[in-house]
C-alpha cells in the first residue's frame, strides 16, 4: 500500500538561543537603595551594630570594674596622734589655736590642766571660731554657740563639742590623740585622757 500524502506542513526546529545577561549599571550610577555593599546603613545593620557595640562596651566595662576592685582604693589620712609642746608653753586661761587648721584642735589650758577640744561643730561640721572677747567658741555656718568649757547653750548644735585624749608623753611634752573621743552626754569628761591634770 503505498503512502498517502497528509496535508500537514512540517515547520523547521528553531534553535533555542540563550536569554543575554540584563547589564548592571556602574557602581558609580546606582541609587543608594540599589547598593548592595555591607557597609550601607539601613535598620538592620544599624541594629546590629548597635548591639555589638554594646555587648563589648559591657565586657570592657566589666573588665575595668573587676580589676579596679582588685586594687581598692586607699586613704592615707596623716595621723591622729601628735604631740604639742610642753605645759610650761601655755598660759592659763589661754585657748590655744596653734592646731587649729593642721590638726583640727583646741588647747585650753586651766589652773589644775589642759584639756583638748575638736574643733569640729556638732550640728554640721563646720569649723568654729574662738572668740576671746566673748569667751565663747562661735560657729560662723549656723550661730552655734559653745562655752570656753564646750558645752553648747546656743544655735541649732544638739550637743557639745567633743574632747580628745590628752597625756604627757615620756618625753615630757603633752601628747593628743583625736582618734579617741570623750562625749559630754555620755558622761566621758570625767574618765582618765578626757583632762590632764597639771600644775606648775
């Protein structure tokens, strides 16, 4: 049998021609949003910066915080025990202010000893002033008022000034230590340091 004809037109294969490459435009042409580099800032990046400077700010604080506290801070403060001079300095009836500014205290000499007071006011800390012509300690922040012995009787001071340990040292001179204290309120100015006994 031999082939029939078709009426069917075959149509030639095309070949398959690969879809060129859309060209970037130059770096130099692109828009900011367009720019892909690390380094462009958006809120992501912004963020994650921000958290990474955090994180190392704490480590590094933490750091300086530990090793500070391995070497604590020290005061070195000048001592609180010196001596003053001899008895046969001072004149009774006298306040003396010779240690006043440096060491903070007052000598007064009376007809049977010495006695030292801190010259530091009991209401705030402010530094009175002896006052011969009044026979007075007076407090120039606050109008505290002390008698020559230290007992308060005016301004807002609670209480008298405080006393420190006075003694005669081996070598004769008078020694005071304004690390120990005598209070008034406590009764403290009849025990042994609160007064040295002395005539001559």
């Amino acid at each position: 049998m031999a082939d029939q004809p078709t009426n069917e037109v075959v149509k030639p294969v095309q070949p398959q021609i690969a879809a060129a490459p859309i060209p970037r435009k130059p770096k130099q042409d692109r828009a900011p949003e367009e720019d892909p580099g690390i380094w462009r800032m958006n809120r992501r990046n912004a963020l994650w910066v921000g958290g990474w400077l955090a994180f190392f700010g704490f480590i590094i604080t933490s750091t300086v915080g530990a090793l500070r506290y391995m070497f604590p801070r020290v005061l070195f403060e000048p001592p609180t025990k010196f001596k003053a001079g001899l008895p046969a300095d001072y004149v009774v009836g006298e306040v003396s202010e010779k240690y006043k500014d440096e060491k903070r205290v007052w000598i007064v000499r009376e007809k049977d000893g010495f006695y030292a007071i801190i010259s530091i006011c009991t209401h705030l800390g402010c530094t009175p002033r002896w006052l011969p012509s009044d026979n007075k300690f007076k407090c120039p922040c606050h109008g505290s008022g002390f008698y020559k012995s230290a007992i308060n009787f005016e301004g807002p001071a609670p209480r008298p000034l405080e006393r420190a340990f006075i003694g005669l040292a081996d070598d004769g001179q008078i020694e005071i230590d304004r690390s120990v204290k005598f209070l008034y309120e406590k009764g403290e100015w009849g025990k042994q340091g609160s007064f040295l006994e002395y005539k001559g």
